[in-house]
C-alpha cells in the first residue's frame, strides 16, 4: 500500500458516461490522482477528444463503447478492458440519463428509459465487473446517485425512483461482495449544473430558491467532486461500504431560509 492514501499510481478504473459532464470530472480527477482509464460512451467516436485529453496529462486511456441498457453491450465491456489492461481496480457507474416531466404525463416508455438506464444498467455493469474484481480480492465500485437518492422532487418520478434505488442497490452489493474485498458506494452530488438540467438553470427565480436553501450558498461546480471520487476509489476508503455521501453543500439538512427567519 502506497503511503499516499489517495494514489490511484498503478489502477485501472472504469467510468461509464464520459463523453461529457460530470463523468468527464470524475475521470480527469482520476487520472490526475494517478489512474489510467477506461472511458465509455454509447458513439465511441465522442470519446476521441477526451481520449487524447486524458494521455496528454500522462495517463492511458482506452475508449469503449457501451450501451448499459444493452446486455451484451455490457458483456463485452470486461472482457475488452482485461485484454487491454489485465485488470480492474475501480468502476464509477455515471451513465444515467432523466426525463423530466409531471408526473400525470409520464409514459410506459419514459419510465422504462430511465429506470432501464440508471438502475438496471448499474447493477448489471458492476455484476459483469465484479466477477473480474472477485479473483482480485479487491476492487472499488462507485455508483452514481444525487440528491435525489434521498430527497423527492416534483416532475422527477422515474428519476427518483432509480437514484433511490441506487442507493439500496448499493447496501446490497456491499453485503454480498464485501467478503471478496471489494467496497461498493454511493456518490451523491447535489445540484450540479450539466447537460440534463442546464435549462433550469435559465430561470433565475428558480436559481435563488436553490441557493438559498444550500448552506454553502451556491450550486456544485464539477471540481467539487473531485475528492470525493477519488477517495471512494482509494485505499483510503477501504473499510468503508454500502455508504450514501452526498456532496450537496449541505441542501440534504433540509434547512428552507424563510422558515428559519420565521422562527427567530
């Protein structure tokens, strides 16, 4: 074990979603701390530029194409990084996707994208990882949730069901891989502005709500996650499993300003 906790030197991690957004943070922070990757992404060809972004900061990169709500998508994603690479350390779960609608305009179709997306393809990438991880005796798995894990948010069913899902889904895995070494987490961010929810962030009534009721009193920005990811993916944080860590700024304490004022 190397006396820097928190060096990734040597490991191999997977982060699914990185042709944009805050799988793309994760990642250059990984790199950063020392990991080489597998990036993936369902058109392969946007991985190309990152790809080139990842190696020029000294660190290898593999693109991989992958479609988590396609099984055999899924079964081929492993047997392509142990060739590459011999190994895998640690898998961040990001590829996830939301539609945002009330909840009475919800169709069959949207609840299956989702859910089939942020849920299904979840366990079933760390099912195809962990049977690589298991040999090991050790290895790192980082799902991806938000603060909806643990919060409800009107227009947001699907979504919320499969970010809470996440985090059940994540004790579970924790209690059935613990033994074989391998840790499984949630990381939660809070309010981050990304490609999914950029338009809310037009509304600049809406902006201020949001604020005001963060105690740090401003949205994510991706570099805040940085920390968080690279110690679920490091020796660091080896006798910690089936947590939920939110990185919110504090929104998950609940607090709502006008209440407070009111009270005073």
């Amino acid at each position: 074990m190397s006396e820097n906790l928190f060096d990734l030197t040597g490991k191999v991690a997977i982060v699914t979603g990185a042709s944009r957004g805050l799988g793309q943070y994760m990642a250059r922070a990984l790199a950063r701390a020392g990991a080489d990757l597998v990036i993936t992404s369902r058109k392969i060809e946007a991985l190309q530029l990152f790809k080139e972004e990842i190696e020029a900061l000294g660190r290898r990169a593999l693109p991989v194409e992958l479609d988590v709500r396609d099984y055999d998508s899924i079964q081929r994603l492993v047997p392509a990084v142990l060739e590459h690479y011999g190994k895998i350390d640690a898998l961040v779960n990001n590829a996830g996707l939301n539609v945002r609608k009330p909840a009475l305009d919800i169709t069959w179709d949207d609840w299956n994208v989702v859910l089939e997306t942020n849920l299904r393809g979840t366990f079933f990438v760390s099912q195809a990882v962990a049977r690589a991880m298991i040999p090991q005796r050790k290895g790192r798995i980082i799902n991806i949730g938000s603060v909806t894990t643990v919060f409800g948010y009107a227009g947001l069913g699907p979504y919320t069901a499969s970010r809470g899902g996440t985090k059940q889904l994540t004790m579970s895995l924790a209690d059935d891989w613990g033994p074989h070494g391998i840790t499984v987490n949630c990381l939660a961010p809070g309010w981050f502005k990304t490609a999914q929810n950029a338009v809310l962030y037009e509304d600049q009534e809406w902006l201020a709500y949001i604020v005001d009721r963060i105690p740090l009193k401003r949205p994510g920005q991706p570099h805040d996650l940085d920390g968080a990811v690279v110690f679920l993916a490091s020796d660091a944080s080896e006798y910690i499993t089936g947590q939920t860590l939110l990185v919110d700024g504090g929104i998950s304490t609940g607090a709502t300003r006008a209440t407070a004022k009111k009270t005073r």
